[in-house]
C-alpha cells in the first residue's frame, strides 16, 4: 500500500511491552467494531499471537497483519484502513484515550472518496422515532381504515402506517427456478448413481427404478427503486414494500436511484430497514438533480450485475420514467439487464391515474425492453403483482405465453 | 510410510525469497497473509476480480513449499460425490457378476470384498486428507463463489474438523491440516461464517511496476519498450469504464501475440487489430475501438 512506502515509521517502540501492545490491540478492535467493521472476536487472539510473529516495526506489515485477520469483507476495506491510520497515527506510546473514543461513537458514517462506488450507510436509528411510535400505536389499534384502492400519495401519516403493516402481510413468491441439484422423487429421469448404488446393495439385482429431478429454488428478484424527488409521493410507500418484500421472499437485492446508484440490501433485511433506507433516501437527495436512470443502470450493470443477477432473478423496477438523461443509454443499459435476467416488470406509480400515457422519453426507450409494465400506486396494485410473481412459475421472457 | 512434514518459511521476507524463485512477485500486503495462513494454519481466503492471479498463488505456493496441489474447481450443484468421494458402482457391479461366475455368490464376503478402496474414487478433499500422511498439500478450492450454498456449508464442517467419515470405511483424517487457499471472484457473497474462519485478502489489480515486471518475466521476447507501452496502455484501459476490465493474463495474451506479430512498438492501428485478445465484451470492444483507442494511447504513452 502506497502509504506506507516511507517504511519504518514506529508505531510503537520495538520492545513495547507485551500487555500494553495487546492492550492496544484490543482497544484497535473496538474502534473497528465502532466504525462499523464486522470483526470478529476470536480473531483477535489470532492477531495479537501474529503481531508477535511479525513485529510491530514495520507500519506496512502490521497494517497487513491486522487487515488480513480483522477484516473479511472488501467493502470494509476503506473502513479499516481509515481506521488503522487514525489509531496507529494519534496513538504514539502514552496517551491512548482522546482520538480513539471520538471515533468510537456510535455508528459513524464514514465518507467514501471513490465516487460512484458501492455507498457505505450508517444504521442509525432515525430522529423521528417518536412519530413513528405514534403511528404505530393507531395501526395497533386498527382504528384506521385503509383503502385498497386509493392513492399512496393521498394517504395521511395513519394511513401510511396501517398500510405498511398490510404490507407485510402480503406474501411474495417469485416463481422458482431449476437449480443444478438433484433430488429425489417419483417421476422424472432415472437416477443412475443410486440405481447402480442399490443393485450392488441387492447383489446385482434390479429391483425398482428410482428417480430424480432437478430440485427447485426460488427465483431472486432484484429490485430497483426510483427515489428521486418526482417519485416522493410514493417512496415511502415503496420502500415498505421493498422492506416486506425483502423479509418475505429469500434471495432479494434492493438498490435506490436517483442519480447515483446505492445497495440497500442489507438494511433492508433488518426490522425497520425501511426507516434506515429513508435516511439514505434523504442522503442522495443532497445530492441534488433528478433521476438519471440509464447511469443509475449502468452502474448496476458494470459494479453490481456480476454479483447480484445470477441464477436468472426477477427484476423489478420502481420508476415513473422521469429521466433527465440521455434515453438511448437508458434503452441500451435496459436491454443489457433484460438479457441477464429472466423476467423484466417495470412498475410505474403514475400508471395508476386515469388518462396516463407513458410519453415521457425515458418510460419510451424503456417500453421496448420490458416485459410487464404495471401500476403500482396502491395497495390492490402490489396484491396483483404478488399473484403475478406467483403465477410466474419458472417463465423466462421468450418462452411464455402472456400472463 | 516415512512422513517428509512440511517446512515453512521462517519469516515473511523467507517466504517471499522463495515465492520469488518461483517467478511470482509478492508484495508485503499479499506475503504476510499468506505467512500468516501458514503459522496460524487456517485456510487463506483470496478475494479479486477475474484474472488477478488468485489460483497463481496456490500454484506457486505450493512449488515453492516443494508439496503437491490438489485442485477443487467449484460449480454450481456440486455435492459431495464431486467433491469428497464416490463408490465405483459400474465396476462394483462387474465385480459381482465376476464373484458369480467364479465361485456363487456369497453374500456377505462380496459386501466386504466390494466396499473396499479399490472401488473407491477419491475426490479432490478427500485426496487432500490422504495426502497428509506424506505431506501437507496445498488444497485449492478455486471459485468458491460459483458453489451453492450447500456446499459451503459442507466445507465449513470439512474445514473445522478435516475428516471424512465414508460409512462402509471409517473415518479418514488428516494426519495435519492441508494448507487451504480458497478463491473467490466475487460474484456472490460467501457466507461471513466461512470468511470469518480464514485469513482474508484482497488482491487489486497489479500497479504499473508489479504488472510491468509480470510482463518482462512471463514475455521474455518483449522488448523493454514494449513491455512498458503494452503495461501502461492495460493500466490505463483499467481506469475506463467498462463491463469486463483486463485481467493479468489477457495483458500477457497480447504481449505474447504483439511479439508474435512482430511489434516492437504500439499504435492505434495495432491496438484496434487485437483488441479482441484483451477485451472479451463485444460491447466492450465497441466503445474502445477506433478514437478511444487513440486517447487511451497518448495518456498511456505521455
């Protein structure tokens, strides 16, 4: 690492004592958990028994050292070494308390520098937690009635809550798809491993013909979700239903646009994720100008496809097609996520009113290169795409007949 | 069996000599997960694109530890008779038809007779733990990332314990753990649970310096000039933006064909002829060629 090229600079005396040195080490550990590196306990015996091996007199080795024990994820990389240069600068051999506790705060948000890569966010719980309890008292106590057919833009805050938890009722599955493992069962091909497996239990003698198909998974969905200022009206709403969706159906990865492309996914799978995403939705809207969804899908398709489209997944997107960038780059970008994925649905709120046409240029270039385009502005409109995705089965785009 | 145990380097700066002698340059960030996998004796977890020498270091590793290399290629459903171990049924059942021929079939020694190691086809881990009895190996469990589910949870009862228990044999342990490297391109998430077990690194893309090197050692009939153009030239594609970027050994794939083809320097017309060998993405290849090629030149050659 090109930091560490002017080499011996000490972090600690040669012949530090040893329960000072793993006193620090252990202090390091927890700065890292603050941050909000995931390491793990036990490693660190490990690595106060390597730093023996090692030394502490060289920053490089010792920054390797820790990073290949600590860390065990990429993206936690920027972290730890952010981390590794804020301790091992400020921490000369006294004082060991000052610097540190500032970093250990809660769940820090720690800026990234590389732009356009894969956003760090904090978990933290949101300011607003008392009207969200508020809330969440009416929806106990059922005393609001909610609509199916109305608007998700003209609900009230009572409403939006009650309508969250029937959200979470609704069950998702996204159709299955074949996997390349067999299971057993009663009709299909003949399993010959275990027909010749059994003949030679039996001495020789075929006695039954068992069988085999290939065992089914479920399809993943991937799901892409337009939070720019124009679709403010029914973010929140969506993003409950990105919440419930992820919690209900098992291989679900979510992502947010407006201009810049973000992974959601884990938060989302947390209880209350979709506080947290609202958070981050607020986040990307300081970053100002409105959607640019052919970059938001080439991000997808250059940083995150290769990791989050295999097996075929179902691939939603949430967007009402208001596009400030160039339409055919969102036409190319689109037809390159509809080849990787099984089966493209556009779900466009405004699709909902009366009198909707999709004229904009975006939801224009978009139309050629999906395969459902649907409403999705209520709650009887996400019921229908529940049952869509049911009735899917293991459909791929090309040999289906319209469902 | 006279047992040859394993000698580790003595340090990383040893460990790195001997990586060296076998042509693969490592650096501090990479030597001392790899010493550190060797002392604590937990497997080696190598994160990175495609293509940045992940299964390089495995091959090497093992030459220079002077132990053989025992490869598992994972793929998507493979299961255990793949990957641990599989009866020989076809020649089981040739057997039995044998024994009847022979002498009538009895029953129970034929059981004995056919459960035995001569029908049995050992796969890559279970290889491994044999070979512990020689001599640690190094086991390459290459690609974990295309393996389901399943199979990692297997291979983390595998990794803790390295043992096999095969029901009509008895259990087969390691005399010493293998040394473990598994790889990953990333193309899903492997389970924290397994990466937690491991000594983990991330290998980026080379620099300059480290690709430039990897250029005159592997490509001898490079000119110096060549190697340079052809490494900067790579280096700076890297930063474009595009699907599928160049990994080390399609940058060696076009050394060795511009030398094939007789160049001792690069040009836009060249470039455009054989941009096929270093990038696989029509589409790719499409934004590249003609005036990119030319911009992406002059930064690389300024």
């Amino acid at each position: 690492m090109p930091r560490d090229a002017n080499p011996p600079d000490r972090t600690m005396p040669r012949d530090a004592d040893p329960p000072a040195l793993v006193h620090n080490l252990l202090l390091f550990g927890r700065v890292l958990r603050a941050a909000g590196v995931h390491t793990h306990r036990e490693r660190m015996v490990d690595a106060i028994q390597a730093i023996e091996w090692i030394g502490v007199g060289s920053r490089a080795d010792m920054r390797a050292t820790l990073c290949s024990l600590l860390v065990h994820r990429h993206e936690d990389l920027p972290l730890f070494n952010d981390a590794f240069d804020v301790f091992f600068r400020a921490h000369g051999s006294s004082g060991l308390d000052l610097p540190l506790f500032s970093l250990g705060e809660r769940a820090r948000v720690v800026a990234r520098r590389d732009a356009g890569a894969p956003q760090r966010l904090d978990v933290e719980e949101p300011a607003d937690d008392a009207a969200a309890a508020a809330a969440f008292a009416l929806g106990a106590y059922s005393t609001v009635e909610v609509s199916r057919t109305k608007d998700f833009a003209d609900f009230t805050a009572a409403e939006l809550e009650a309508a969250r938890r029937l959200l979470l009722r609704i069950r998702w599955e996204p159709g299955v798809r074949r996997t390349r493992r067999w299971t057993r069962a009663r009709h299909g091909d003949i399993d010959m491993p275990r027909v010749l497996r059994r003949n030679v239990m039996r001495g020789g003698e075929l006695i039954e013909l068992p069988r085999r198909v290939r065992r089914e998974a479920p399809r993943p969905i991937v799901l892409l979700a337009d939070v720019s200022g124009s679709m403010d009206r029914y973010s929140r709403m969506l993003l409950s239903f990105a919440s419930g969706l992820t919690r209900s159906a098992r291989h679900v990865e979510s992502f947010v646009f407006a201009t810049r492309l973000t992974r959601v996914s884990r938060h989302m799978a947390a209880a209350g994720g979709h506080r947290v995403v609202s958070r981050v939705v607020r986040d990307l809207h300081d970053w100002g100008g409105g959607t640019r969804i052919g970059d938001a899908l080439r991000t997808f398709n250059t940083t995150w496809a290769r990791r989050v489209m295999r097996h075929g997944p179902v691939v939603l997107i949430v967007s009402d097609g208001w596009d400030r960038g160039d339409p055919k780059l969102l036409g190319r970008e689109l037809a390159r996520v509809r080849r990787r994925c099984s089966w493209l649905i556009w779900l466009n709120p405004l699709l909902g009113s009366a009198g909707y046409e999709p004229l904009t240029r975006g939801m224009q270039a978009a139309l050629a290169h999906i395969d459902d385009f649907m409403p999705a502005h209520n709650l009887a409109s996400l019921e229908d795409l529940a049952a869509h995705l049911k009735r899917m089965g293991s459909a791929r785009h090309g040999n289906h007949q319209h469902l | 069996m006279s047992r040859a145990p394993l000698s580790i380097p003595a340090s990383v700066d040893a460990l790195q000599q001997a990586l060296g002698g076998e042509q693969y340059i490592a650096e501090r960030g990479l030597a001392v997960p790899i010493y550190l996998a060797l002392r604590l004796r937990r497997p080696l977890f190598l994160e990175g694109e495609a293509g940045v020498g992940k299964t390089e270091v495995a091959k090497v590793l093992a030459a220079a530890l002077k132990t053989s290399l025992i490869r598992l290629q994972c793929y998507e459903g493979l299961d255990v008779s793949q990957a641990v171990y599989e009866w020989n049924y076809p020649r089981q059942l040739l057997e039995i038809r044998m024994i009847e021929a022979d002498s009538g079939l009895d029953r129970a020694a034929a059981t004995k007779e056919l459960f035995t190691e001569a029908f049995l086809i050992k796969r890559p881990l279970l290889r491994a733990l044999e070979e512990t009895r020689e001599r640690a190996p190094v086991l390459l469990i290459d690609e974990i990332d295309r393996a389901d589910e399943e199979f990692e949870g297997y291979l983390l009862e595998f990794l803790s314990d390295f043992q096999v228990t095969i029901p009509e044999l008895g259990t087969i342990r390691a005399v010493e753990p293998p040394i473990v490297i598994i790889t990953s391109n990333r193309t899903r998430e492997v389970h924290d649970a397994l990466k937690r077990r491991c000594v983990y690194s991330w290998i980026p893309y080379p620099d300059f310096d480290k690709e430039y090197r990897i250029v005159t050692s592997k490509v001898p009939g490079a000119s110096e000039r060549l190697a340079r153009q052809v490494t900067a030239f790579v280096q700076e594609l890297r930063t474009a933006d595009l699907y599928k970027a160049a990994g080390i050994s399609e940058t060696l794939d076009w050394a060795a064909a511009l030398v094939a083809l007789d160049r001792d320097v690069l040009d836009a017309g060249v470039i455009d002829e054989t941009l096929g060998l270093l990038l696989k993405n029509q589409e790719d290849i499409d934004s590249v060629r003609g005036e990119r090629v030319g911009t992406i030149l002059a930064r690389a050659t300024a």
